[in-house]
C-alpha cells in the first residue's frame, strides 16, 4: 500500500493509505452520514470536485455494480446517479477489499482506479467529522506520500459556476411522445430524478443551465440539484423568473430549490458544514407531518427573505433550516431534500406524484392541498387522545424463560421511567422479584402474581386503572392481554389499551389475518397457511410442498417449531406444536436465505422511523435469537437496505401500530426477491439490542407514543435538545452473539435451529466487524479468547446442520485451509462475513 495523507487548510493532517487512483487532489472536505449508497454518493454531480468523508466506517462490502448495465425506459446507467464519479477523493475508515453481492461486477477500489479518482483508508473519521462540524466545512489536500502539499494548489470549488461544468452541453431527450412534457433545468441532475418522471409516463427533455426554452413546447419545468454556489447561476435565475411569468407548474429540487428561491426574490446562504445523509428529520408546515429525508447541500433559503406571496413548505427539525418553498396561489414549489433518495429513503417520493397531477390538471386541488392529502393519508390511525389518565397497569414477563428474560426488565423499566415523568402512577404486575423493574421505589405499586387474566382482573378490579400496556412484557404480555380484551374484563372496568390496538396485535398474531393483511398492500409473507390439528397440518404441508417450517402459533421463541422434510416429520413436529397452542403455522422453507429485521416507530400522528436494522449472519433457518447478528446490516445495497425500510413503514402503517415494533424478512440472497417473516407488534428482545446498539431508547419512546405522545415533540435522549423523530446513522458497529448454557438441560440436542435455546447474549461494539465479534466472543465466557481455532475440531456436518459451537468448528476449517467458497457452501453464511472471519485467522497465522 501506498502512504498518503489529508490535510486541511487549518494545519491539520490526518495520516492513511492510499486505494484507487494513486495521485493526489485537492478541493472542498464535507462528511456525509449514510450507512449505504456509497456509489450513488460518488456519482451524485453535487458532490463536483469535493473530498467525501464518510462517516460510516466499514465501506466497499456490498462491491459496485456492473457499469454498462442500462435503464430499459431511460437509456440511462442502471445503477448510478450520473456517467461518471464527480467527488475528487474518497475519505473513509476502512475498506472491504472481498465485496460480496449478487449484483457485484467489482470492488470499490477498482473502480476508482478506473475513474482515476484517489482514496484514503486508515482515517480516523470520528476525529475528522468532529473537526469539520467545529470548524465549518474547510477545504483539503490529498497528498502522497513524498510530494511536498506545498506545491498542490488549494481548490476553492465555491469560487467557480460548478453547474456548468457538470450540466449537460445541449439539449436532450430522453423519453418522447409522453404527457406530460417536462423540461429538466441541468443544474447537475440525478439520474434517479428522471427515473422518477419517466416511470410515471412523463416526455423528459434536459437542457443546460443556460438555456432559455420556448415553454409553450413544455407542461411544466423540473428544476434539479446541482453542485456550489446558487448566487453563480445569475443567468438560470433569470430564465427561472422569465419561466414563472408563463404560470406552468415548477418543481424543484436541493439546488433548484434554491434558484427558485433566488428567481422569486429570496436569498440564499452558506451553512456552516451542510447537511448530507440520509436520515434529516423535516415537518410539513400545513400538517405538521414529520418525514426523514436524503439531504446534500451545503447552501440553503433564508425563509425570512421571501416575498409575502411565497411561504415556507418544509423546515428541518434540528436547525430549523429551509426545506422547502411554495408559492401561495400559483402551482411553484420546490423541496431542499431529495425525494428521489438514491441513495436514501423514498417517503417524499409522492412529491413526484403531485408534480404531474398538477400538469395533467386532473382535479382543481391546489399544490398545497394535494400535498397535505398524501401526508395525511388513509394510513393515519384513529387514535382518540389520551386524557385525563391518572394511572396505568403495565404488564411484566413474569419468570424468566427462554426468549422471555432481562430484555423485558429492561423494556418495563424504561416505559415505568416515561410514565412516571408524565405524572402518571404505574402499576406493575410481575411475579419475578428478581428484575429491576419490581425494584423499591420503581413502581409505585407492583403485584408479586401470575400474569394471566385471573389475576390480573383482581388487580384491576382493585386498582381501577384508566390505562394498561401490553407491550412491554413480551409475548406472556401480550397474550394476557388480548385475553382480558376479548372476554370483556377491560371494557367492563373502563381500561384504555395503550398504544397498538389489541385488534393490530391480533393480526400481527393470526397468520392467516396476517398474510390476508399483507395481500391488501401487495406485500408477500412466505407460502404459508394455518391448520387446527395434525391431519390438517399434513395436508398443508403437502400442498404448500417440503420442505416446511413448522411453528406454534402464539409462541415464544419459537418454542415447538422445526424444520420437516417429509409427512412423517411433519406430524411428529405438528403433534408437539399442539401441546402448546391450537394453532399451528406451516411455512414454506426458505432456508438459506438472508435474514434482516428492522425496528420501527410509529407515533399516532403517523410519524414513523426505523430505528435500526440487523442482519443474521446465519441464513434463515436458524432462529434469531440463536443466529450471532450485526448491526447495521452489512451486506445490503442501498437499493435493498431502503426497499425493506420503505416496506417496514408501509406494513406498520397499514397494520396501525402505535409506539415499537419489529418486522423480519427473508431476503433471496441472488435478487431482490424478499418475504415478511413476522411483524412483532411489542418490544421485543431486538429491541432492547436495537436501543443498546444506537442509544435510542425505544421502551421509553414507545411508552410516551402509547399516551399519544408525537416524536417530533419528544427529545432525542442524547443530545437532549433535537428531535427523537429521526433514525439514528451509526458510524461503529455492533455484533451480538448467544449465550448457550445446554449443559444445565438434560436430553438438549446441540444442534441449533428455528426453536430458540439461548438463555442469554452478549454484545461487541467496535469501528470494524472484526473487532466487535472478537470482542463479542470474549464475552461469551472467560474461558473464549476470541475466534480460537483450537477450541473445536473440524466437522462438515456441523457446518451444514449448526450446533452452538459452529462458529469455532468455522474457525478451525479456515485454521486448516478452507476456503471461503468451500465454506460458504457448506454453511449458505454470506461470503463477506466468511471473509472477515478468514482475516482473523490469517493474522494469527502470520502472527
């Protein structure tokens, strides 16, 4: 590797080594925070000539896809934002030379040579972002190792009209005999930005800059994003103010937003270092619905500059910045964030929808009431206020089980801490003395009893509460709960369910409700059905086609499922399934699939978030809560990562969950192709994970939202002064890893699988993958060391049927030669993983 360093024009240096293109370059340094979309990001013209820190530390695992592969309706490049890389360097922690993905052509580093565009790894990113929010976006060197940076002249990009540099030389079209007829202001467009017109039947036709359109040809103009200085474009300014006279519909995005804002007679500024990401919180003015947004700009409107017939359309959260203008009569509006969202999320995409809408003339709504309609959808739940409660039962786990323990203690005690903030007097119920929530002074009344519905009456009967939480002691809980609703208990006593509504947890529950729910989005769960006794349960089985997992309905870790190859193993797992439940869930195997779960938020104002995403690093197949599984996700595109958070918010809207739940899918491995394995309309034990891993505190957010609290209002715990409606971007990762303790249960098998056995887990924090599962494993017990590859001997059919111990029997295979490729096809674990776990051991090889 060759040696290079950064230096910013304050003095300081930050030492690495150089990847790509081996040369040095100067420009402007800015730090961008998303966790995915590192490809999109490098071709996004907005980032033209400057230095991208990326803050998330693990970069180049999912690989760069295949450059020549072309958009069927646009002719445009399939997978990137424009035709080439605009950012003069790439800064970043660590990079994945072994990429894994089915959509992969080559590394990251190839690619960049290839670009001739220069990296640097080995950066402490932390430090650097620090430094940049400080100081204020500064500009920067790239230097190699031996070159004086005395001679590489600094670039002060913002000194230069970057637009017409990255905006198109003439006109051009790109799809025809369409309506309506949309003319694109190049001001340094995204690819995905005409992606979004064409898909919705839209005759595209992109100009340059400068141009000045007969706008009779057109029904509307697309003002797009654009790189530098908005004040450097006097000449569009004037076009855009020539185009307004004609009262046709325009739209604009990021740079345009801020043209448009200039051409009406506003002003515009510089921000001390921008905002780029993917995860900016902004309220709609009109509704007060808050939506996250993929942002990257570093200028913005000053609000305050408007004229009296323009208003504010959107404003951040945070640092109450613009985000968006509208005018009062007229159909001109434009947005500072990407509702496009390559890379990002798409929850503003509709934007896109009311734009043509409002050229069709299809209805007489104005722009501002179409985009009001959309935000306050039918999604919104009927949520009645809660007032004038004095007290609440909360429901707790009861004794500790498997799949049912400290994580529940964990999730009371923090909805105690939310309510008892609130005013509220907290009855617990919760026979275990042995959990912090029964603690003195905690609660202020706790009831040592069984939580069934038994007891539970004559706690209310004596109690006579006016509000009761089911989602906060697990599946026990939840069950109870449901019971006491259906006989009749709450409604005879007066008892308000707080939070999701005991019929939302019934169809989370009930797998044919569930899937019938699904259907009614055009969301897939896996082929499934539910049977009432073993005969019926063969006939599904046979129908839907071995092999299946079978599941107990109404369960707990999944206790009494297995997989079943045949008839006979399938009545024999069906019969133990029935000594549990009345229902069983036969699903059709996708074994060897991927398995990602995302947390979400949802307030009862229909502000909803994803807290964190996990991934299993065991494929499917292997229970959750016996997989070793890393947050964030590791493996996931941008395109995958945003299409099963767009899914995990249009699921939990459609189900009404109020307050925290988790949704699981299976993802083909190969595709895009994905099932939703389960929603969890509780916390669950991948929420207490999710809240240790991102310091959200989910629990005590939950709780507030189950009293009809907004996010938007609430604070985020740890800065104490920003909103807690935002999804938090992590820039270090976290790997928790089981706790088995079989020895102390007679006649367990070892062998791991779809039923949980774990008793506990542990969890590694580090800046690399490698990192934190060597810490992780050194928790397990004082007797581990690591990734020991002497502490298990090698054995192939404990690589293809998993027991506890399959991650040593790993390390011992890579110890004695095999190879990635061999591995992964004896354990179906994803190859990037594999190539971590071969790193460890080829440094202690070398060692």
């Amino acid at each position: 590797m060759v040696a290079g360093a950064l230096v910013l024009s304050d003095g300081c240096r930050f030492e690495g080594e150089l990847f790509g293109a081996i040369k040095s370059c100067s420009g402007e340094i800015v730090f961008q925070t998303g966790m995915v979309g590192y490809v999109e990001a490098l071709t996004d013209p907005s980032y033209k000539d400057q230095l991208i820190v990326l803050t998330y530390p693990l970069i180049g695992n999912y690989g760069v896809p295949n450059r020549s592969s072309r958009d069927v309706k646009t002719n445009l490049s399939k997978w990137f934002e424009s035709d080439r890389i605009h950012a003069s360097a790439l800064v970043i922690s660590s990079l994945a030379e072994d990429f894994s993905h089915w959509n992969a052509s080559s590394s990251l580093n190839d690619w960049l040579v290839e670009s001739n565009v220069p990296g640097i790894m080995g950066v402490d990113t932390r430090e650097l972002t620090k430094k940049i929010r400080e100081h204020g976006t500064m500009l920067a060197k790239l230097v190699v190792s031996g070159i004086d940076p005395e001679i590489i002249p600094w670039n002060d990009i913002n000194s230069r009209n970057l637009v017409a540099e990255v905006s198109t030389k003439g006109l051009v079209t790109i799809s025809s005999g369409g309506k309506p007829r949309v003319l694109v202001m190049d001001f340094g467009v995204k690819y995905n930005q005409i992606r979004c017109l064409v898909d919705r039947g839209a005759s595209v036709t992109v100009a340059p800059w400068n141009h000045s359109p007969d706008i009779s040809k057109y029904d509307g103009v697309f003002l797009s994003n654009g790189p530098g200085d908005p004040m450097k474009c006097q000449q569009s300014v004037a076009i855009v103010q020539k185009l307004l006279q004609a009262d046709k519909p325009v739209f604009g995005i990021c740079f345009g937003n801020q043209i448009l804002a200039l051409a009406a007679g506003g002003s515009t500024y510089k921000l001390k270092y921008g905002n780029r990401g993917h995860n900016q919180p902004c309220v709609h003015v009109k509704s007060g619905r808050c939506v996250i947004t993929s942002q990257n700009h570093g200028f913005a409107v000053d609000s305050s500059s408007l004229p009296d017939d323009w208003e504010t359309l959107f404003f951040n959260v945070n640092d109450k910045s613009n985000e968006g203008i509208i005018h009062k009569n007229k159909p001109f509006f434009s947005v500072q964030f990407h509702p496009e969202a390559r890379a990002g999320p798409k929850d503003t995409e509709f934007l896109f929808d009311v734009f043509l809408e409002t050229m069709s003339k299809t209805n007489s709504e104005s722009v501002s009431e179409r985009i009001s309609k959309c935000l306050l959808s039918s999604n919104r739940t009927s949520y009645e206020p809660v007032e004038g409660i004095k007290k609440v039962i909360l429901l707790g786990s009861g004794g500790l089980s498997i799949g049912q323990a400290g994580e529940f203690d964990y999730s009371g005690s923090q909805a105690i801490k939310a309510l008892k903030e609130e005013g509220i007097k907290t009855v617990l119920v919760n026979p275990n003395i042995a959990t912090v929530q029964t603690s003195k002074d905690l609660a202020d009344e706790v009831y040592f009893v069984p939580i069934t519905p038994h007891y539970v009456e004559q706690v209310i009967a004596s109690e006579r509460p006016s509000g009761i939480m089911l989602a906060f002691g697990g599946q026990t809980a939840l069950n109870c709960g449901v019971k006491l609703q259906n006989s009749g208990v709450l409604a005879k006593y007066g008892v308000r369910v707080l939070g999701t509504a005991v019929e939302a947890i019934e169809s989370t529950e009930d797998r044919k409700i569930f899937a019938d729910k699904m259907a009614e989005i055009g969301e897939k769960v896996a082929p499934s059905a539910a049977a009432s006794s073993v005969a019926e349960a063969v006939e599904v089985g046979k129908s839907i086609g071995f092999p299946v997992l079978v599941r107990a309905a109404y369960a707990l870790g999944g206790l009494g499922s297995g997989f079943a190859h045949d008839e006979e193993q399938l009545e024999r797992l069906a019969s133990r399934a029935f000594s549990l439940t009345s229902q069983v869930l036969i699903d059709k195997s996708l074994s060897g699939w991927k398995e990602v779960e995302y947390e979400v938020v949802r307030d009862a104002f229909d502000n909803c978030i994803t807290v964190c995403n996990m991934e299993n690093i065991d494929p499917l197949g292997i229970h959750t809560g016996e997989s070793i599984v890393v947050a964030p996700s590791q493996t996931l595109s941008n395109d995958e990562y945003n299409m099963l958070r767009t899914t995990a918010l249009k699921v939990i809207r459609h189900l009404g969950v109020i307050g925290e739940c988790n949704i699981q899918y299976a993802l083909n491995p190969n595709t895009e192709e994905y099932f939703i394995i389960e929603v969890n309309a509780r916390l669950s034990r991948s929420s207490a994970l999710a809240s240790k891993a991102t310091g959200y505190p989910l629990a005590y957010v939950a709780a507030k939202l189950g009293l009809g609290k907004s996010l938007v209002h609430l604070r985020n715990s740890v800065t104490g002064k920003t909103t807690a409606c935002f999804e938090p971007s992590l820039d270090y990762c976290v790997v928790k890893i089981p706790r088995w303790d079989l020895n102390k249960f007679l006649k367990v098998q070892p062998q791991i699988g779809s039923q949980m056995k774990s008793v506990g887990e542990v969890m590694g924090i580090g800046r690399k993958f490698e990192e934190a599962f060597q810490k992780a494993l050194r928790m397990m017990n004082e007797n581990c060391c690591g990734f020991d590859p002497f502490l298990k001997p090698v054995n192939e059919d404990e690589l293809t049927d998993p027991t506890h111990e399959r991650i040593f029997v790993i390390a011992a295979a890579l110890y004695q030669g095999y190879s990635v490729e061999r591995l992964h096809a004896l354990t179906n674990i994803d190859r990037w993983f594999l190539n971590r776990f071969h790193t460890i051991i080829h440094l202690a090889l070398t060692l």
